[in-house]
C-alpha cells in the first residue's frame, strides 16, 4: 500500500503509517467481531488516508465512516459493523 505523498516530509510521512496501522488494526478488529464499534480519534491525516482506510473496510466487509469538524476537515475515523440485511 503506497500512502507516501512527494509532500510528506519523513517525520510526516512515518506519522501517516502509524496512523494508517491504527486504523488497519480497529478495522481487523471489528470485522473479526471482537468489537462492534471503533473509533479512531485525534488523527492528524484522518482526510488523507480516508479513501485507503474505506477501500480496506470494505474488503473486510465493515463501515467506515469520518468524523468532521466544523471547517470540513476529517479529524477521527469511525469503523462499525455493517448492518445486515
């Protein structure tokens, strides 16, 4: 998976993948059923991994979902079980 952007300086860029870890381990975690719900907070690349981490979340069949501030800028993500149909 290439989450690196020529913008990210490697401080940055290391923040990003252990950002993106985080969330890969809160999707594992609730598609596994360990947990119904998880919220991954605080997040500083929360709007540039978003794309990424629904990709992933589909694939391990759970939602995904941000959490927005009032300037539009995704600062947590939300991963929950998808409803069963």
């Amino acid at each position: 998976m290439n989450t690196q952007t020529p913008a990210l300086a490697a401080p940055a860029s290391l923040l990003l993948e252990h950002e993106l870890a985080m969330v890969r381990g809160a999707i594992e975690l609730v598609a596994s059923g360990v947990s119904n719900r998880v919220t991954c907070a605080g997040l500083r690349y929360a709007s540039q991994m978003q794309a990424e981490a629904e990709a992933a979340a589909r694939r391990a069949g759970v939602r995904l979902f941000p959490i927005w501030t009032l300037d539009e800028a995704a600062t947590g993500l939300v991963i929950e079980q998808a409803a069963h149909a």
